[in-house]
C-alpha cells in the first residue's frame, strides 16, 4: 500500500519526516514526523519565515555596500559581511531542501487520481 500524503499549508505535502529549519549541537539535520500541523511544524514555519527575511535584508545591504559612491568598507566588515551571507545562504538553502522533499511528485498525484 502506498503512503498517503496529507496536504500542509502553503501547498506542500507531508511525506515522511521533515526537515528543520536547525540542526543539532553537532551540526546534524533535525527532522520531525508531522502531519504540517502542531506546535513544532508551526516553530518551523516561522523560524524558515525569519531566516528568509534576515536573508533579504542581508542582500540589501550587500547591494547597498556595494553601490557606486559607497564608502569602501574594512577587511573586517567585509569578512563580517562574508560570514552572514554564507550563514544566510546556508539558511535559504535549508529551507529550499525542507521544502523540495514536501513537494507532490506529479507522477504520484496522477496515480492517485
């Protein structure tokens, strides 16, 4: 028998464990068994919400540095900046992962149908 999917907010579909937006102490991935729904599915979708947005305002001030006429910023800035868009990066990436593993095989929903 096949696993059945169930439908998550924002149109993705649980189908296993998930992938969190966090790992543990030693840099391992976190996964939780979920349905989308309960207090840590919640957690997650809020904490992906927060590291997409912080991403964006990272690459804006990227942007902003990097714009004609703007003061030229020292190596220890620049190394700062380095380090929060790799941080961001890895954030984004996280979640496009999380995400993709959700999404509905299109093969599978003509199966079902």
């Amino acid at each position: 028998m096949a696993e059945r999917a169930t439908q998550e907010p924002g149109g993705l579909t649980a189908q296993g464990p998930r992938l969190l937006p966090w790992t543990t102490e030693g840099g391992h991935p976190c996964y939780l068994s979920t349905d989308g729904q309960g207090y840590l599915a919640n957690l997650a979708d809020n904490i992906e919400a927060i590291q997409l947005g912080m991403g964006e305002d990272l690459l804006g001030y990227a942007r902003d540095t990097m714009a004609p006429d703007t003061k030229t910023l020292s190596a220890t800035e620049y190394r700062w900046l380095a380090r929060r868009l790799t941080e961001a990066l890895s954030d984004a990436l996280r979640v496009a992962d999380s995400r993709g593993q959700r999404l509905t095989d299109p093969e599978e929903v003509t199966e079902d149908a």
